[in-house]
C-alpha cells in the first residue's frame, strides 16, 4: 500500500490530524513520566526493612505519678514483657523503621581536627540492649551481638557514649568500601571526639525516615535511653501470635504500674501502612490518569475515524468496486492512524522529556531512563490500532453498490 495517498487524505484533514497527534503527544508524555513515578513508589512501598514486620509491635509508656522512676520502670517491664508466653524478645527502643522519627548522627574514619573536613556517613541511631537484634529480627552476618554488660544509659543530650556499635551491611561499605569493617574504630560527629568499635554488622535495617537517601545506613547502639518519664518498646512475638501478645502486653504492663499512660499499641505493619499511605495514594491517583488519559486518545481516535468514514463512504464504495478488499480497507485505515500515532510519538518524545526536566526542577524527581519512552510508544500505538478496528471494520463492510449511490 502506498503511504503519499494515504498522507494526502490525511492533509485534507488538518484540524481532526492535528488534534490527534496532540492527543498522542501529551498521553505519551503523562504515561511515561506517570508510569516512571509509580515504579519508582512502588519499588520504596515493597522494600525490604530488615526486620521481623509480621510479628512486632511497639507500645509507649508515659510516667504521670508523683516520685515515677524511669530507670525502675523500664527494668521491671522488660522483666514483665519476657515473662509473657508468646514473647520471643523484647528491648526499650527510641524509634523503629519507617516510623519517620528518630535520631541520626554522621560516623567519620577520622576524628575531628577542627576544620569541619571530614567525610560524614549519615546513619540513624537505633538505642537497644542485649535483646534489640532478635527484637527486631534482623540477620547478624558479621561479628557478635551486645553483651549484657555493654549496656549503658542515654540521655538526649549525651550523644554517642557506647564503646562499641552494630552497623548495617549498607553504613559497613559505606564506611570501608574494601570490607572489614568489624573491629574497625569510627568517630561519632558531634560526640567529642569519641571513638566506637564496630563489633558486628546485621543485613538490613531501615533508617525511620522512608525518604531518607542514605534509609539503608543504620547503627545499633548498646543503651538504654533514660531521659525524663517516656520509654518505648519493641516486642517480636512468636509467629502468628503477635495480636495475642499485643493485648497480653498492654493488660500485663498497666497491671504492673498504674502510675503511668500506656499508648500507641502498634504493629510495625501499621507502621509502614501509614508511613507510605501517600505513595499509595500517589500511585493510585498516577495510574487514574494514565487510564483516563489512554481512554480519553482512544474515544478520540474512535470518534474521528469514524467521521472519517462517514465522509468517505462514496470513496470506498469506489475502491470496492474497483476491486479492493475488506482487508485493504481496514488497512488503509491502520496504516492512516499508525502514521497519526507516529507523528505524534514524535512530537510526544520532545514533550516527554521536556516533562521530565520540568519534573526534575519542581519536585526533584530523576531523569527519566530511555526505554520508558518506547514503551509509551509501544502503548499508544497498540491502543491506536485497538480504538481503530471498529470504524475500520464498519469501513470494510460497506457494499459497494450502496456506496456508489451515495451523494
């Protein structure tokens, strides 16, 4: 089939052509930088956080009775919590993954020289005992757990006091990219100097702060925060018993001290549910948009082929008799919209890219990789041929005797 002919109809049309390509155009551009977006959110939803999410949950407790002893309270918990059936391991804790708040701190290879010079690896500060790594679930790969006798007291103010620090895999390469980085000493930045050993590496524990860029960069640190009348736990349950334990907890905790508040019961399952309920909505509402948008491109292509067919009733009644096909017909309209689809994935590309710088300034977002481009390309023309098949089908069905009666 000869394409100049099918071009020249196509000029004929100027408004319907040029509505079309725009149509494409912008469809391209909101499917690849929409589509880029939702995997993008939908890779930070699923990330792994290291720990033991299914079967883990923390509880608040708030000191409000008169002579309320923080330090007291806290040992006569744990003593309460590891008692109860059902309770694997549990440790005061000040934060825990995807809970957007916490500590962090920078760890240095060198200490400070007073030239503010030092290369600063970002991590957050994880403040557990000897029961925070089966607490929290996570795989020790490297080194050895807290030992009983390592474990200090904090006050906010204090900083880094512990001697010795269990890092994640991600803050270890960080740290001394050639490995080794057991028994290794850093510097914690604003902690006076004082230096820490690093006495065991776990897989992966996320940072609390899900937009964090540096969320797999975490250390564990052997203390006990005592500082004013709150303290938080974690409790991992045995599998499949966590909501039995969780109302076991809070029943067994307030019996065992009236004088304070216990809140905020909450799996770390709701944690992350509620930490990334925006990106939810976020990729729900992109791929609407996407949808109305391929919707919108295809009702438009259907209601002007359509058009198109009405108009040109006389001309395929004389290619009918002149001895076309139904097939060259509905291949006349194929090739007539594919060209249509082409002009606008051209126009789209520019419009695609283009999108995405503008994305990059307003928002941050990533350069968008090339092979979204081809394919959205690969979507709309899909969806072109798709919207197409009706007219073209009613097109070739045309008899050719009626058709050459019509004015």
């Amino acid at each position: 089939m000869e394409v100049r002919p099918i071009l020249s109809a196509l000029m004929r049309n100027k408004a319907g052509l040029v509505l079309i390509v725009a149509q494409v155009a912008i469809t391209l551009a909101v499917i690849c930088n929409s589509l880029f977006i939702v995997v993008q959110r939908a890779e930070r939803v699923g990330r792994d956080s290291g720990i033991d999410e299914a079967g883990t949950f923390t509880i608040d407790s708030l000191g409000f009775a008169a002579g309320f002893d923080l330090r007291d309270t806290i040992a006569a918990d744990l003593a309460v919590l590891r008692a109860l059936p059902g309770v694997v391991a549990a440790t005061p804790v000040n934060s825990v993954p995807m809970s957007n708040g916490g500590w962090s701190t920078g760890l240095a290879l060198t200490p400070d020289d007073g030239t503010d010079s030092r290369e600063g690896h970002s991590s957050a500060l994880y403040f557990v005992d000897e029961q925070g790594l089966d607490a929290f679930g996570v795989r020790l790969v490297e080194g050895r757990n807290f030992r009983p006798d390592e474990i200090g007291e904090l006050r906010q103010s204090d900083g880094i006091q512990a001697d010795s620090i269990i890092v994640t895999e991600a803050l270890a390469r960080s740290l001394f990219p050639d490995g080794g980085a057991v028994g290794q000493q850093v510097y914690g930045i604003g902690s006076n100097n004082r230096t820490v050993t690093i006495i065991g590496v776990v897989e992966k524990l996320q940072q609390p702060w899900v937009g964090s860029t540096t969320v797999e960069q975490s250390s564990l640190i052997p203390a006990v925060v005592n500082d004013g009348n709150y303290s938080r736990y974690l409790v991992r349950a045995e599998p499949g018993q966590r909501d039995a334990v969780m109302a076991r907890v809070e029943a067994a905790l307030q019996d065992a001290n009236s004088g304070r508040l216990l809140r905020r019961t909450r799996s770390v399952e709701e944690t992350r549910a509620a930490s990334y309920r925006q990106d939810r909505a976020m990729m729900s509402i992109l791929s609407g948009t996407m949808l109305a948008m391929m919707l919108i491109t295809g009702l438009g292509i259907i209601g002007l082929t359509s058009f198109w067919v009405t108009r040109r009733i006389k001309q395929i009644g004389t290619r009918r008799a002149l001895g076309a096909r139904r097939f060259n017909i509905r291949a006349w309209f194929q090739t007539e919209n594919g060209l249509m689809i082409a002009l606008g994935v051209a126009v789209g590309a520019v419009l695609t890219y283009g999108f995405n710088a503008w994305l990059m300034q307003t928002i941050n977002a990533q350069r968008l990789p090339w092979h979204y481009l081809p394919i959205g390309a690969l979507a709309v023309f899909a969806l072109g041929q798709l919207a197409v098949l009706g007219p073209a089908g009613r097109a070739a069905s045309v008899p050719p005797a009626l058709a050459t009666r019509t004015a």
